[in-house]
C-alpha cells in the first residue's frame, strides 16, 4: 500500500544506494545439516536524495530532501530429525530499523524514527516420508510470526513501514501508524500470527491453507483465510488463490481497507516458457467481490533472455491494471518487481485505479554484476478531472555482490 497524494507534479530525480549483508553462521550441525543451529544475521543501510519534495508543506525545502535508513535482522534458525516421525524446524529473529535526516519526500517517515521489534517466532512439522502419496515432506505445518508469502500478488507480505509522518486520520494521535520507520528498505515482512499448512511440496498438485493476521494498524490488523492450489510440471505452472476476510480493527482504517472483513477475492495466474528457451511468460487475473461491489485486478508479463548475446541481456515487458476501488491487500510487488521507486514510492501511483506498462532491460557483463534500466508509463484510469497523478518514469540501477554476502546496489530514478 501506498500513500495517495493530490499534488502537481514536477520531474523528480531519486539517487539511491543500497548496501546489504547477508550471512549465517553455523552454530551446530549433525549428520550433514540433518539437525543444525544458525546464528543468522542481515543489514542493510540506505543513502536517500531527491530533488522534490512531495509534502506541500512550505516550510521543508521544496528542492531537495535527504534521508537514510538502517536495518539490521538478528536471530536464530534450526532444524532437526531427531523426533519419531519427520522433522520440526523453527526460528526467532529480532528487527532494527530507524530513519534520519529530512525524511522521505512522500510523506511516511519524519526521519526520527527507531525501533527494535521482534520479526520472527515460529515452529513448524514436515512429515519427512509419512506420506509417499504426497511426496518428501509432504506436509509441512507452521505456526507463529512469520513471511506467510504466496504466488499471487494479493498476499506477499506485510511490509508496508511507515513511520511518525504517516497519518491519514488527523483525528488519531501523532505516530499512531508508527513501525519504526525504514519504509524504503521495507524489511519487516513478517505478519503476526500465522497458521500454514502446506500439502504436496512443490511438484504435481500442491496447495496451501493458510490462516493470517496483521498487526499493522495501516493495514487495518486484518485477519484473512487464504487457499492456494497449483498443478506444476515441466511445462510450468497454473493455479489459483482464493482469499476470505474474517475481521478487520476499523479504529485504524477507512475506505475499502475498513470491509476487508467481508472481502472475497478469486485469482487464476500461470507461468511457463511455453517451450521456448529462455523465454518467460506469467500472468495473473483476480475479482474481488465485497458488499455487493466487485473490482479487478490483473498483470500479464514476457520476458526473454538473449544467453548467446554479449553480456547476455534479459528483455521484459509487463502491463498491470487495477480498478478504482481494488484492495491491494498485502502487496510486496508483482513477482518482486516493484512498480517504479518514485512513481509508487513516493509521488502517487498506487496499486488501484492504475494501469502501468514496464519495460525491464538487464546487463550482466560478470556473474557478480548487473546493469538495470526500468522504464514505466502509470496511466490513471478514472477521475482524472479530480488530480491525475500519472506520469513516466526510468530508473537506471546497478546490482553488484561486491563479496559473497555484501549487495551494493546503486539507482537513479527519473520521474
């Protein structure tokens, strides 16, 4: 979800960079990995400039706002076999993030925002061999805190940030939507409570059944059953979602966020190559049916990598539309791409009442390198007359493993 704002546009330019670690760090390992206890540790520390200050609000400057943000993710993860029948695994992990410097243009954070909160805490049971029908680890069941993620676009995580800024009720007090700030990095995933059970691994028929519940009061701390079915083989992949709202805390939420308790929502997405190599196809299409109004939702994407060519270019193209009152539910991007960093990150477009058209090219001239140009074009649907907030956008970015745990990922973003 992204914050609607009604203002004029001028061009703006995002300078971007990102630097990331990753690293586990065996505590304990038996019999090959059979039992095993990490130390798991990530940071990550972003550096923010941009040319346009999308608050109104004449006393910040109007040309330029500077801010950063930090996280780092520390914690536990094991497993082991060492019961009568399958294996259990589990993990806790713990969050910090804050915010500096002038805050982010859009509005989110005020860049005096920190906090340390629990991430992850779950545990869960995979049937190991039990059940030949349903294949190796044919059940797995969890519970607790934890990224819940499915392959639909309604249902990714629970990332959305915002900080002491964000408040779209002036009638609640100050900082009430408050997470700790680094909305940009947008690291803490996890929702609150989760029951998942996963049936048939991840060939042939498989599916999910899933209960969830946020704790984001900008999400409304909704409550939401989900049912996944996919048939995969080597042709590739066709399933569907279904998605029930059960509850919805309407002190924190208006609008369609505030029905989501009796909210249905249907999906049918694929992917395949179609048999054509290096090539990449997907597409998803989902109605959401809510007291008496349905709203839909759709992407469609090709994508083809020339692996013969000099550098090996991946080409993409992907057109997303969303009617005007379409719940985005818990995004996190379309198959992890996210829809433009300053068009929907900080100057408008939103997932509803849009349709964007994405051209994605890709350099990689060593394993360790990647040349990135992203170009959109967000057309608004409907009410133009009351503030079109569409417009173009191109970022240009750079993904380099500078070590074998260390991502260092400048960008710049015309808008």
């Amino acid at each position: 979800m992204r914050a609607a704002r009604s203002i004029p546009f001028a061009s703006a330019i995002l300078i971007y960079s990102l630097c990331q670690q990753a690293q586990a760090y065996k505590l304990y390992d038996e019999d090959d990995g059979a039992t095993f206890l990490n130390a798991d540790l990530m940071g990550a520390v972003g550096f923010f400039t941009l040319n346009r200050n999308y608050l109104g609000d004449p006393d910040r400057n109007p040309s330029r706002m500077n801010w950063q943000e930090g996280i780092i993710k520390y914690g536990f993860s094991g497993a082991t076999d060492k019961i009568p029948a399958g294996s259990v695994y589990g993990g806790f992990s713990l969050l910090s993030t804050g915010s500096f410097g002038d805050g982010d243009p859009g509005g989110v954070t005020a860049g005096n925002e920190h906090a340390t909160t629990v991430e992850e805490a779950y545990i869960g049971w995979r049937s190991g061999e039990m059940f030949p029908a349903l294949g190796q680890d044919g059940v797995d069941l969890s519970i607790g805190r934890q990224l819940a993620a499915t392959d639909s676009f309604m249902v990714v995580e629970d990332g959305f940030s915002p900080g002491n800024a964000f408040n779209p009720d002036p009638n609640l007090p100050y900082g009430s939507f408050d997470r700790g700030g680094a909305y940009t990095l947008g690291m803490r995933l996890a929702f609150a409570n989760t029951v998942v059970l996963r049936l048939g691994g991840d060939e042939g028929l498989h599916g999910d059944l899933m209960w969830i519940k946020s704790n984001n009061r900008i999400e409304g701390e909704a409550e939401f059953a989900v049912t996944n079915i996919d048939y995969t083989t080597d042709f590739g992949t066709i399933g569907t979602t279904y998605i029930q709202g059960l509850d919805v805390n309407k002190k924190w939420v208006q609008g369609v966020t505030a029905e989501r308790d009796s909210l249905k929502a249907y999906s049918i997405r694929g992917e395949s190559r179609l048999g054509i190599e290096n090539a990449d196809f997907a597409f998803e299409v989902a109605l959401q049916n809510n007291k008496g109004r349905t709203e839909n939702g759709m992407y469609f994407d090709v994508g083809y990598t020339f692996a013969d060519a000099f550098w090996k270019p991946l080409l993409s193209f992907r057109q997303s539309r969303f009617s005007k009152d379409w719940d985005p539910i818990f995004p996190g991007g379309y198959r992890k791409r996210f829809p433009g960093e300053v068009g929907a990150g900080y100057a408008g477009p939103t997932t509803n009442n849009y349709k964007t058209n994405d051209v994605f090219l890709s350099l990689h001239p060593t394993d360790d390198l990647s040349l990135n140009a992203q170009y959109f074009v967000f057309t608004q649907l409907s009410d133009r007359d009351k503030g079109d907030m569409g417009g173009k956008e191109l970022d240009l970015s750079v993904d380099w493993m500078a070590t074998e745990n260390i991502v260092v990922s400048p960008l710049i973003g015309f808008f």
